[in-house]
C-alpha cells in the first residue's frame, strides 16, 4: 500500500466520525413524529375502547340483575305476576321503584313481550281470558351518563297458571239493595284477587249504575261509593271487578237489587208536644231494617225533636220513638225516611209540633165546686187536650174525677166530679191534664171540696 492509498482511508474514516448531515437528522424527526402520532392514536383508542367495554360490562351486571329480579316476579313467585295478555306496561307497573332494582344511574325497562303460537314468539296478543302461553321477554338496560345500553331476553312460562295466578272472584255486595233514587251510598264488596295497588276497577252490568269512587282495602275487601239514575229499572244487576295491570277480572251476576224507592204516607197520631215523648206508626212502602227516620220542619231538621228506636214492622209500617225538647219548632214537619241502601222520600207536612196542654179554667177564683161529699159537671176549658188525655185531681184526699170526655178541637173537657166525704170542708185541689206523650197541665186551685 502506498502512501496515498492510506491517506485516502484516514481522510474517509474522518468524515465518518463527524456525525450525520443536517438533512439525515430532520429525516429522522419527520419519522419519529410520524410514528408517534401512530402510537398516541393507538394508545387513545385502546383508552376508549376499555372505557366503553367497562361501561358495557357495567350494564351487562345489572341487566343479569334486573333480568333475574324480572323473571322472579313474573313466574317464580308465590303469587305471580304473570299475564297472559300482558304488554311490557303490565310488568313494567309493577316493577316497583326503582323497577327491577337498577341503581342509580341505570334504568331496566321491558320494552317487548313476544307469545309463543307454537312455532316462535311472533303470535299475537290473546284476549285475556286466552290460556296462558309462553312468552318472550325482552329487556334493556340503559346507563344515563353515557346512553349506552344492553338488552338481553329471557322467557316465562306459565303453562299452569290458572292454578297459580291469584284470579280476581266477586262473592258478595253489602247492603245488597240499593232503592232507585240512592245516591252516594257507601257499599262494601267482599271477594278475592282484589289488587291493593289501586289497579282494580269497579263497574256495574247497567250504566244507569255508577261506582263513583272505590279503596281497595285488602285483597278481599273493596269499600266503594254507588249512585243510581233514578230512572234505574228495578232488578238485579252484576258487578265487575277488574285489575286493568295484569288484565283479568272478576264478575258476579244478580249481587245488586235495585228497588223502588220508599214512600212516605202517614203517621200516627200526628202530632207531639213541646216537652212530650211517645211512640209513632209510620205508614208507607219499601221500609227496611235500618232505615232512618228525621223530623223535618220547613227549615230542614228540627233540632227539637229527636228520633229514637225504630222497629219496621213490615215493608208498610214502622213505628219509631219520638222526643221534642221545650224548644222545639211549633209547625207542621214533614218526614224523611232514608234506607240503608240510600234511597229515601220526603212526605208533604203529615206531622206538627204543638205546644204543651194549658188550662184556662176553671181558676182558683172560680173553681168547679161538687160541694162536700157531692157531685158536678164541671168543664175545662184551655188548648191542646188530645184525645186519650188523662184527667185527675190532686190531692186525690179533696176530691175525685168520675168521668171526662175531651171535644173533637181540644179545647174543652167535660169533666163529672166528686167532693171528699171526709176530711175538711172547702179543702181545694188542682186539675191536672196529662195527655199520650206526657205532657201536663195543671189548673192550681181549680177545684173545691164545698161547701
């Protein structure tokens, strides 16, 4: 090798050792920038994607949950809430809150209910007296935050349904009558299956029958509101009670009698005094056990006078204890009956409140005089004396009354009296006048022994 030759190589070795050019290195950055996009891109998706597979995992875990919750429900239960006409508003109803036990942030909602027509799950919704059929069940679940949602299906089968559902049954109405023109009249219905969710529905085989309102107190017992048109013809009438969630219903024919509604045609006697009480014979029809009796004047009810004991005596007649205080109306008074189931009839002014018996004469100025040991005719003269009144003399040691009759207008009675044949002579004594309902009056030294 000669000398040039080695020069050549250590001039190469030297350019060598001095690094790469300007352009080599922007080459480089170019490709390393590129590269690194690539990989941040990458890493960024690869982020994403774990977050959406942890939200989607998230919903998966309550969708087992909730579809497990779901399916207890609808057939495993004791009682369960299978239907077979059911729509996903059925079972959604009855979810609860929040439905199907989803936390918070999620929901679980069925939003499809398929039906087995022996070959798939496309048959159409039967009528809810159909026998129950497989169904499919399709249920989603859906995160708030982020809309994502997971759906899953899952089927119930409740082939022996009829054994398992808890059916509604109606067995019985109380009162079982209602009149015509009853209006408002509290009824308890008595049964089974009754829905204490307030998804039951009460309803009467005519419309001219309404239940107005309704509480379902348990699962055998409806306490509800009944008014009838009054133009409701007189019969038997059934009644419906229907659970509109799980579609089925309970009917019974012939618990409800419409009747004609009561009248109201006389008393007797017709009339009680300020201060009297005694028993009355109502006359009239459709009087049953339990109905009301009210006195009324043309104010409305007379405060008064106040109704005790009634005993109906048969469809025609009652008869019932009246009372009026010292302040009761003087008038005449109408009378409300109202029966148990409602129905009820006011008579025109069949009955008056008067006031007490009263005694203008004889005085003690001016007393009837039998003379000692003797006899009279003696009248009593005042107002109010009813037939049946009592006459007698008090002491009972001056004197006595033999015989009385009291006039057709009860302002006079004839009165044959005796004097004492013992004791003083000139002894005086009062006439007192009690008349049926106990009232009293009194003539304070209207009568004397002679001479």
């Amino acid at each position: 090798m000669n000398r040039k030759d080695i020069a050549q190589r250590c001039s190469a070795h030297r350019r060598s050792d001095a690094g790469d050019t300007l352009v080599e290195v922007l080459i480089t950055i170019i490709i390393l920038s590129v590269t690194g996009l690539a990989l941040l891109e990458g890493f960024t998706t690869t982020l994403t994607g774990s977050a959406q597979y942890q939200s989607l995992a998230g919903n998966d875990v309550v969708l087992r949950a909730a579809a497990e919750s779901a399916f207890s429900m609808i057939e495993q239960q004791a009682v369960p809430a299978y239907s077979p006409c059911a729509v996903p508003k059925t079972y959604n109803d009855l979810a609860g809150t929040p439905p199907y036990g989803a936390p918070s942030g999620y929901t679980a909602t069925i939003t499809a209910v398929g039906y087995w027509n022996g070959t798939d799950f496309t048959g159409p919704q039967p009528a809810c007296n159909a026998s129950p059929a497989p169904q499919l069940i399709t249920m989603v679940v859906t995160k708030a935050s982020n809309s994502t949602t997971e759906q899953t299906q899952f089927v119930v089968n409740n082939l022996n349904a009829s054994a398992n559902v808890s059916a509604v049954t109606v067995a019985a109405l109380s009162p079982s009558s209602i009149p015509q023109n009853g209006s408002a009249v509290p009824v308890v219905i008595t049964g089974s299956g009754f829905s204490t969710s307030d998804n039951d529905v009460v309803t009467f085989s005519s419309g001219d029958i309404q239940a107005t309102s309704w509480v379902v107190e348990s699962p055998t017992t409806i306490a509800a509101t009944v008014s009838l048109d009054p133009l409701t013809p007189v019969g038997y009438y059934g009644i419906t009670v229907t659970d509109t969630t799980l579609g089925i219903s309970g009917q019974a024919d012939n618990l409800l009698h419409v009747t004609s509604a009561p009248t109201v045609i006389n008393v007797s006697p017709g009339s009680l005094a300020q201060g009297g009480s005694r028993t009355f014979t109502l006359g009239g029809t459709q009087f049953t056990s339990g109905m009301s009796v009210v006195l009324y004047t043309a104010s409305g009810g007379d405060p008064g006078v106040t109704v005790g004991s009634i005993n109906v005596t048969s469809s025609t007649t009652a008869t019932f204890l009246a009372t009026a205080n010292s302040s009761a109306s003087i008038g005449d008074d109408s009378i409300t009956v109202t029966l148990p189931g409602g129905g009820s009839d006011t008579s025109a002014p069949i009955f008056a409140v008067t006031a007490p018996p009263m005694i203008t004469s004889p005085t003690s100025s001016s007393p009837c005089n039998p003379g000692f040991a003797g006899t009279a005719n003696c009248t009593i003269t005042g107002s109010n004396f009813e037939q049946g009144a009592v006459v007698t003399i008090s002491p009972s040691s001056v004197g006595g009354v033999n015989s009385y009759s009291v006039n057709s207008t009860g302002t006079q009675i004839l009165v044959n009296v005796s004097g004492a044949n013992s004791g003083t002579s000139g002894a005086t004594g009062n006439f007192v006048v009690t008349n049926p309902d106990g009232t009293v009056a009194t003539a304070v030294g209207g009568f004397v022994n002679g001479p």
